[in-house]
C-alpha cells in the first residue's frame, strides 16, 4: 500500500494495489475509488483531505490475528 499526499492541492491517493483502474467511483463529493475489471478497490483518492479525512496525523498499525 502507498500513500500519497498532495499539499498543493489538498488531496490524499492511497494505492491498495497495483493492478490497472477499471472504473472510478465517485463515493461522494470529495471520495473517490478507483476499482479494477472485477469490482475490487484498487485505489481511493480524497480530495480536501486535512478537513475530510484528518489528514493532520496517519498511522499505520498490523493487528495480529486472534486465536481462541
């Protein structure tokens, strides 16, 4: 996965994939997916991304999985 922020215009891409964009989806009005042939999510562009998203912190955490 790749992040990428654009502070000359506000806009986070996250790249999940690099598989080739079949469609982009508009999610809402400043959310965007990008997916590939079969409908899976290959990217996700947010445009104002600091009020959108809180752009202002990002972590990234792996959760281990949980055995009963």
């Amino acid at each position: 996965m790749k992040v990428k922020y654009f502070s000359d215009t506000d806009t986070a891409h996250i790249e999940f994939t690099d598989r080739g964009v079949h469609e982009t989806k508009e999610i809402s009005e400043n959310i965007y997916i990008d997916v590939d042939e079969k409908g899976n999510i290959v990217s996700m562009t947010i445009e104002h991304a600091r009020a959108n998203a809180g752009l202002w912190e990002f972590s990234y955490q792996e959760m281990s999985r949980q055995t009963a």
